[in-house]
C-alpha cells in the first residue's frame, strides 16, 4: 500500500491515485489529473475532511491540519 506524500491517504486502487498513475506520489485528491496542487488548495480540502470526520471546528481542524501537513514529506521544508 501506498500513502500519499501530500495527506497522507492510503492508495489502493488505481483510482485512488493522483492522476490514475500507480507511479503517483499523490492521492486524487492532492493532485486529481496528476500534478500536486498548490499547497492552499490541499489545505483547505483537508481542512474540511477533518472538520467533518472528526466533527471539529474549522479552527480546530486547520490547527491539526497544519500539525500534519508540516511531517509530510509534499510540505516539509
Ligand atoms: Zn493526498
């Protein structure tokens, strides 16, 4: 199984990954035709993923977000 650099979500299936490329470092979410989107973008999406599967507020869920984002090897400077 495969994580993705980005979010961290596992990819299994072809579809799951960015660009429906086994070669992707990224799920379809973080890079849906392929390319990595802007970090803002992948911000904001995961951001509401928590808020709504952990049922956080939106400052609660940008907090842990931004916990996570900075162990990602996509984010990490
Ligand atoms: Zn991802």
């Amino acid at each position: 199984m495969k994580i993705c650099e980005s979010c961290s979500f596992p990819m299994n299936k072809i579809e799951d990954f960015g660009g429906k490329n086994f070669d992707s470092k990224y799920c379809k979410y973080c890079a849906p035709d392929g390319k990595l989107r802007s970090k803002q973008d992948v911000r904001n999406g995961w951001i509401k993923v928590t808020m709504m599967k952990e049922k956080l507020s939106e400052e609660e869920a940008a907090k842990k977000v931004d916990e996570k984002m900075k162990k990602m090897p996509a984010w990490k400077k």
